[in-house]
C-alpha cells in the first residue's frame, strides 16, 4: 500500500474516478477561508501544465474552468475583468509586437 499526498483543488468527478480505479481518496469540502487560496494555486498550476505542454487546447480547457472559479470567488465578472484589460492596455500596452525585454541598464 502507498500513498500520494495531493492537497490541491480537483474537478467534481476526481474522488469518484479514484475510486472506480480500486484506489480509495481522502478528500474534503474546501471551506471558505481555504477556497480561494486553493483556487489561486490551481490557476498557476495549471498555467505550469499550459507551458509544459506547448500549449495544449485540454491544458487550456483546465486553465480556463479554473479561472472561472477564481472570479466567482473574488466576485468579478467577466466583463469587469475584461474592462481592467482594455484599461491596462490602454496605459502599458498589448502582446502585439512580441517584445522580449533582454535587460535594463541603469545610471545607479
């Protein structure tokens, strides 16, 4: 017998899964003050799991389901997240040229 230590928010249908495959989880109900750090940290994971995939479409479905948790947690809507872009935009700009900033050499 072994065991695999997760203690990381997964979709709906993982315990049940688990389970179907002859394994036994261990899992709770995240309570309020553990939902939106679990959250947070799926978003990054899955980002991770975005870049070491080279950009797979089922790593960006995930990436996608979780940010959506994250603003129903923090109250936003999509179109107040949306306006915060375009405002963003407007003062720093888009990804259109595709600059890489090298490095910054300062007069200290």
């Amino acid at each position: 017998m072994s065991e695999i230590v997760h203690n990381k928010l997964v979709r709906d249908n993982i315990p049940a899964i688990i389970t179907a495959n002859g394994d036994t989880p261990i899992w709770h109900t995240a309570d309020e003050k553990e939902r939106l750090q679990a959250a947070l940290e799926k978003i990054v994971e899955e980002a991770k799991e975005v870049l070491e995939s080279g950009g797979s479409i089922y790593e960006f479905a995930d990436l996608e389901e979780t940010r959506l948790k994250v603003y129903e947690l923090l109250g936003y809507t999509e179109e107040m997240v949306e306006a915060a872009r375009i405002e963003k935009a407007k003062e720093r700009g888009g990804f259109l040229l595709n600059i890489i900033l090298e490095k910054v050499i300062t007069d200290d």
